[in-house]
C-alpha cells in the first residue's frame, strides 16, 4: 500500500533531501517504467528535491518495459543492481553520465 493523488504529490514539495533511493517495475535502456500511473507521479515528485537520486533495480526487472513511462535513466545520478549490466547498457548509462553499481 501507498499514498498516493495530489495530496502526496504536493507533499514531497516540502522535502529537501540528501538521497532518494527508488525502484522501478522495468528498465528499458534508456527509459525507466512502472505499470501504475499515479506510482509514477509520486515517484517523480520525491526525486525533484532530491540532491542524489539512486535506483535500485534487480536484474529480472532490466531489458523489460511496463505500461507507463516513467522517464529517462538521466532521472538518477545512480543505479543499484545485483548483477552486471549488459555492455551496451553501460555504454548507455556511461554516456549519459549514470553511474552503476553491482552490489
């Protein structure tokens, strides 16, 4: 369960933090996606007054897309994952400047 709507939304508004960690339901190079709209929203809103904004993705999640996208790698100084990215794929988040990290 979440909170969710407008209300939420404008919360985040109000928050200024130092990192904001995050997943997502698929990460299609270069786009991330979720299969819920208003998850999107909420989720775009806490990342604007982020200073670093980290996504953790497990491996069974990346090379697949959802119904909603969501944006862009570029949304996230950092990806999380549990095994090694494709080469292109870190070529990819490489040129766009997005950091990987296995873990």
């Amino acid at each position: 369960d979440g909170f969710f709507g407008r209300r939420a939304e404008l919360g985040f508004a109000d928050f200024m933090v130092d990192i904001c960690f995050l997943s997502t339901s698929a990460l299609k190079f270069p786009d991330v996606y979720h299969q819920d709209e208003r998850v999107v929203r909420v989720k775009l809103a806490m990342l604007q007054n982020a200073r670093h904004r980290v996504l953790l993705m497990d491996h069974d999640k990346i090379g697949r897309s959802a119904l909603y996208r969501m944006g862009s790698v570029t949304l996230f100084d950092t990806i999380i994952t549990d095994n090694p990215l494709q080469p292109d794929e870190i070529e990819t988040a490489a040129e766009l400047g997005v950091e990987i990290v296995v873990a």
